[in-house]
C-alpha cells in the first residue's frame, strides 16, 4: 500500500478536499491520506498537526528571517521529513499538493520498490538556483538527467529519506531540516543579484531534492514515467470575482509539465463556463481535461486572485501565525 501525504494551508480551502477525493479515487493500491496543517482542516484525511514535526515555522524565521519564503520553505521541509516524522505512516508516500487534482487511475510504484517520477522542464539542471542549492548540500552529486522534478507531486521511499538525511546530517552535524536552510543564506552562481534569502528567485526545491537525490544515489530504484500535467490552469473558471486570464481577447495558456504553454480547453467551451462557486468550477474543468488527455491539474492560488492580494495574504497569514507562536 502508498500512503498520500497533503500539506495545506488555510488559503487551501477552496481545493483541499477535492484534491482528496481525486487522490482517493486515483491512486492505485492507496492506503491512508494524511493532511499536514495547523489547523485540522478536513474530515476526510487523518490529520498531522503541524506542531508535532522536531521543528516549527519559528524555527525557520530564526534562520531565514521573516519573508515570502518563510511558509514556503517550512512546507518543503515537512513534505520532505514525512516520511519519517509522520507515525505509522506507510515507507512509501506519494506527496501531493492540496490544490492538485489528479485526474486518472495512476500507479506511482512499480514491483521492485521502484518510484515512478514524472518530470517537467521548470528548471535547466544544473543551471538555475534550486539545482545549485542540491549540488551545494551535496558535495559529491551529479546530475543524471536534464529534467525538473517540479510537478506538483512526488514519490518518497522512507529508506532513500533516511539515508539522505543521515549523509546530510553527517556532513553538517546538524539537522537536516536546518542544513537545508543554512545552506540557503549563501552566495549563489546562478543567483547573483538576489542574495538575500527574501528576494528573487527561490534558493531551494523540495522536488527537485526529492526527485534528483533517488535518481543519482539509487538508481535501480527509480525509472522516469511522465504524466500529462497541467501545472499552472490560465483558462477561464467562469466564477464571478476570480481572474479570467486573456491574451489579446483570447484565452491565456496555460503552463504544462512537458508541452509548453497552451490552451487546454477550447475558446468556444471556455465561453460557457458559469458556474456559482469555484469548487463545482474546478470539478468541471477537471472533467473537460481528463476527457482531453491530461492526468493532472493544478489550480494554483495565484492563478485564481490578483497575484498582489495573495501574496499580502500570505504575508499576513505568516505574521499571525509567527504571532500566536510568541503569545503561547
């Protein structure tokens, strides 16, 4: 059996619980569905408490300060220390994100214990920061492919978790999770006009890690299967006071895993979409896609509202959260 593991967040709301019933209805030989968060969120999943990972969001603030990457990093470590932080949880997890819908019966581990990763082109291996940051936590790795592993999604096996956190560990004496961070604060070939940790381009990946660690330290354990993947949705979601993206009038592209940037639904379809709330929306247009082909979508929440109201709630959500750690 595979257990799925969710992190979310309370702007996750409006997508959390679809995504667990698509992962419950399209995963193959699934056991358990846990929900990682603050709050208990869901009744559909067994919940994980944030606070009960070795390390907290105030842990990372002290090591990284206070800014956009703060939630973002401390959701990367907790996917990546599931594996073995999460009690009883299964030695192989699939981790999926709480505003992806996968849309089709899908193994994701093959006889063999092999893990099967699918890949997009979001990064240059070895040519962007995220890369750089695994070849600096990781004096002795190569990369074996070109690919990203930036897919909304990942495959973990505890065993491969654990011998890396224990070479990890070894070499900083420290925690993993902190290492990662620590490793962070440093110049970067790739990122040279944004030092800071806060600004430009993100300094670390929890996929890319997750999916380049496997394929160079355990090889026979692996083997690379590509799915559909609409990364990014731009169409129209047809809800009234949500972005409806165009581009000269037309409808804008969507990103995709491995076929660039296009239209997924027809203009003619797109037009008609009128729907009274953004979850019946994203069911619906999850419909449409899987009938054309594609076997997952996101829905991310910058896609959905004014990039600048979503970061300030971010921001402001962070800030609460870091203040009612200090008022305990």
């Amino acid at each position: 059996m595979i257990d799925v593991v969710i992190p979310a967040h309370e702007k996750d709301i409006d997508t959390l619980e679809l995504a667990i019933e698509k992962t419950i209805e399209n995963v193959n030989d699934i056991g358990e569905v846990y929900v990682i968060s603050r709050d208990k969120m869901t009744n559909k999943a067994r919940w994980i408490p944030e606070n009960s990972f070795s390390f907290s969001l105030g842990d990372v603030a002290s090591i990284i300060g206070t800014n956009r990457r703060t939630s973002w990093y401390y959701a990367m470590l907790l996917k990546m220390l599931a594996p073995v932080e999460i009690p009883n949880v299964s030695d192989k997890i699939v981790i999926m994100e709480s505003d992806t819908l996968l849309l089709k019966p899908t193994s994701f581990i093959e006889e063999g214990n092999i893990s099967l990763h699918s890949v997009s082109y979001d990064s240059n291996p070895p040519n962007n920061s995220y890369c750089e940051h695994i070849t600096k936590l990781l004096p002795d790795f190569k990369f074996e492919n070109d690919f990203s592993g930036i897919v909304h999604h990942a495959v973990a096996q505890r065993d491969i978790i654990e011998n890396m956190i224990e070479k990890v560990e070894s070499l900083y004496k420290m925690p993993f999770w902190k290492a990662c961070l620590e490793i962070t604060l440093q110049e970067y070939r790739t990122n040279l006009h944004h030092v800071s940790t806060g600004e430009g381009c993100g300094k670390m990946a929890d996929y890319e890690i997750l999916f380049h660690y496997p394929n160079f330290y355990f090889k026979d354990r692996v083997r690379i299967r590509p799915l559909k993947q609409i990364m990014a949705y731009k169409g129209n979601l047809g809800v009234s006071g949500f972005l409806r993206h165009t581009m000269d009038g037309k409808p804008f592209p969507s990103r995709t895993n491995l076929w660039g940037n296009k239209v997924i639904i027809p203009e003619k379809i797109q037009k008609s979409f009128k729907f009274n709330c953004i979850r019946k929306a994203m069911r619906q247009i999850g419909e449409i896609t899987s009938d054309l082909g594609w076997d997952m979508i996101t829905f991310q929440g910058h896609t959905r509202v004014e990039r600048d109201l979503y970061t300030k709630s971010l921001q402001d959500s962070l800030e609460r959260r870091l203040k009612k750690v200090e008022d305990l």
